[in-house]
C-alpha cells in the first residue's frame, strides 16, 4: 500500500514540473490560468 501512495505522489510531481514547462512557454493568459488550475490540483493531491 505505501509504495502505490509514493507512486502516485511522485506521478504528481512530475505532473507539476511538466506544468512549470509548459508555463514557461505560454502564450495567452487564458492558457496560463488553465495551467494554473490544474497545477493546483496536483498540488492538493500531493498535500493528502
């Protein structure tokens, strides 16, 4: 059970590095809040 709870936190933070990516390139603000809003959910499930 630990190691699948550690998978998924790691699968999370990689989620958030690729996200900080991807901001870097945005574009648009619509884009940026988007990218945002998932990173805050990637975020919270890395707090639970």
């Amino acid at each position: 059970m630990y190691l699948f709870l550690m998978m998924g936190k790691t699968k999370q933070h990689k989620k958030l590095v690729r996200l900080a990516e991807k901001a870097e390139l945005c574009a648009t603000r619509e884009e940026a809040q988007k990218l945002i809003r998932k990173a805050e959910k990637a975020h919270a499930k890395l707090e639970a």
